[in-house]
C-alpha cells in the first residue's frame, strides 16, 4: 500500500494499527525529507519511506495493490498528469486508488461560511499560531483553486482510471475520490 504523499505518516500509521492491515506492507513517497524524518521516528508499525516526486514514482510497474493519499492533491496540481500517469502504473491491475482532499463546498449554504472561514478566519488563525512561518494564501488558494469533486472524478476517468466515484465528506469540505485501474 503506498501513501502518494505521505507527509508525517499519519495515514499510514493509522491505516496500519487496523486489524485488516496485519500482513500489508506500507510505503510512504513523499519530497519532503524533514517530513518524513518525522515519520520515521514514530513507533509503531515499520514501513518503508522513500524521498521522490509523485510526478516520478521510484517504484516497479504493477507493485502495488492499493495508492492512497490524504490532503496532498492540491499541491501537485501543477504535475497532475504526470501523477496520474504514475499512479495508473504502479497499480497492479484491479489495483485501487483511495485520494482525500479538501473541496469548496457545492451548497450555497457552507460555500459562504467556508469562504469566510478561507479568507478571514484562517488567516487570522495561521499568524497567531505560525508568526512568520504562516504560508500566506497558499492553503485558500489551493482550495479553491482545486477542481470540484465531480470534475475531478471525469480527470481521473480520463486519465485511464475505471470506475472513478466520490463522496463529500463534512458538508462538502472535502472529497474522498476512489478509482480502479
């Protein structure tokens, strides 16, 4: 199972503590190497982690059975076709994809507040928690510069995937999209 963008491992070291993962192997790909430094130094179950680009996936053709990523698809925008590409082909066939991020929600009702909360709130949240670490627009811009959930389903629909559904999840904040190859 590898996590596209695996960040500080929570998705793997969740996913792994399941009764239904004994056995399963875990590898976590992100470019971050402090990330995944952290990763690392976690207890528990022992996957591997390797230092590459999503766009250029240092593993076999058909290696593995499930790809899954949370909260990453909007930082690799810019290499989207190069990550579906690469995704399509480290899938074994009938292989999986499980891909989670955030979404502008569709309902006029949470859109408002959620555009609020994006250009008023937040900001106000990153710098007193963050200082001068604080990103800026980066997080509100790759949200709402995202594609809506059902224009994402037809990309990965046209990039090879089979099957490519999704599910809102909070009211529509975000979007789990689930494929086969």
């Amino acid at each position: 199972m590898l996590d596209a963008g695996c960040g500080t491992g929570d998705l793997i070291f969740d996913c792994s503590a399941r009764q239904e993962a004994k056995g399963i192997k875990f590898i976590g790909l992100d470019l971050s190497l402090p990330m995944m430094r952290v990763a690392s130094g976690k207890v528990g179950h022992s996957p591997s982690f390797i230092q590459a680009s999503c766009g250029r996936i240092p593993l076999a053709s058909g290696s593995v059975n499930v790809v899954m990523s949370a909260f990453m698809l909007r930082n690799v925008r810019k290499i989207m076709p190069e990550f579906l590409r690469e995704i399509l082909r480290v899938l074994k066939p009938g292989g999986k994809a499980f891909l989670l991020d955030m979404t502008v929600p569709s309902s006029l009702w949470l859109k408002i507040p959620h555009g609020i909360y994006l250009n008023a709130a937040l900001p106000l949240i990153g710098r007193a928690v963050f200082g001068g670490r604080w990103a800026g627009n980066y997080l509100k811009d790759t949200i709402q510069g995202f594609w809506p959930p059902k224009e994402f389903s037809q990309i990965l629909q046209d990039a090879g995937f089979r099957g490519a559904s999704f599910n809102t999840l909070t009211g529509g904040m975000a979007a789990l999209h689930i494929c086969k190859k």
